[in-house]
C-alpha cells in the first residue's frame, strides 16, 4: 500500500466499519460461488501431479479463500490469510492480528518463514499486486500473472509476466519453470 496507513490499520478501519457476521459470510459465500480464473485448476493439478507443494498467500479473509482453496485441492493448512473472530452468537469481534497478513509486508514475511521451514530448492511467487511483487525477494523469482487485472507497474517489474495460466502450463509441459 501507498500512504502512511498501513495494511493491518486499513483492514480494521474497514471491517469496524462492516462488522460482518458469521451469517453474512455463510449468504455471501452461497450466493456467491468461488470463480476460478481460467486454466488455474489445470495449473495447481500439474503442480500436485509433480509434487510441488502450492500455497494461497493473501490479504483477504480465510473463509471466502477456503473454498477456493477446496476446488484446488490446497490443503488449508497452505492457506495463509486474515482470519475473522466471532462471539459465541456470531457477532463481528475482530480479527486475528497475529495473522502476518494482516500486516504490510505479510506476504515477504509468508514467503521467509516457508523458506525457513522447508528445504525447498526454489520458491516461485506468482501475483498481480505490488504486495506479491514484494515478496520478491525472499521468493526467488516472481511471475507476475495479468489474467484477471493488468497492473503495469507489476508488469514491469516482474522478472517474467504472463496474461494466462495456460502460458505456464505449456512451459510446464517444455519443461520445468526456471528463473528467468
């Protein structure tokens, strides 16, 4: 984000204003299925198929990313989002500020802390956003991925960018993703 509010202060600033409930998000989450941007499912089966892990690094809410996370076979425990807290009656008690992406910066820090686990030989950052793009490094590599909305400053920035899932998976077809 730009200006001198920070994420965690604009997130609360806006849910203190929304105060959803437990029963909004369950009407909202049935009237609105999850949409799947086109080739993404084909995408995260090839990666699965090759056994690379996949993970959801996001600034929204955990459960409207849950049943995204679902139709993709993600495990949730590889969901990393703002979690809501409710009262007992499902009242609107605020949110876990604990969660790191909740914070500027949440998903570099994401990004390091499953560098810091794992022994992976390479983590790939794929996003949209400035705050993907940020998470670069600790990834090491971003793609910036224009399908759903176009930013040009992620365009040109990124190390490599492509408009369509279907351009990763016929590089993934060529073989492996490298660095570019």
């Amino acid at each position: 984000m730009a200006g001198s509010t920070s994420f965690r202060e604009s997130l609360l600033t806006r849910l203190n204003m929304m105060q959803p409930t437990r029963s909004q998000l369950e009407g909202f989450l049935a009237s609105h299925p999850p949409r799947l941007t086109s080739g993404i499912k084909e995408l995260i089966n090839l990666l699965h198929e090759r056994k690379i892990p996949v993970y959801l690094v996001t600034g929204g809410i955990d459960v409207i990313v849950h049943p995204v996370a679902d139709l993709l076979n993600i495990p949730r425990s590889h969901v990393f989002a703002n979690r809501l807290k409710f009262y007992l009656h499902g009242e609107y008690a605020g949110f876990d500020e604990t969660a790191p992406t909740s914070n500027s910066g949440g998903k570099r820090a994401v990004v390091q802390s499953l560098k810091d686990r794992f022994p992976y030989q390479r983590l790939i950052m794929i996003g949209d956003g400035a705050t993907d793009l940020e998470a670069h490094p600790p990834a090491d590599t971003f793609i910036g991925f224009g399908g759903n909305v176009l930013r040009e400053p992620v365009r040109q920035k990124s190390p490599w960018f492509v408009m369509s899932c279907d351009e990763l998976i016929e590089e993934m077809k060529n073989e492996p993703i490298k660095e570019r």
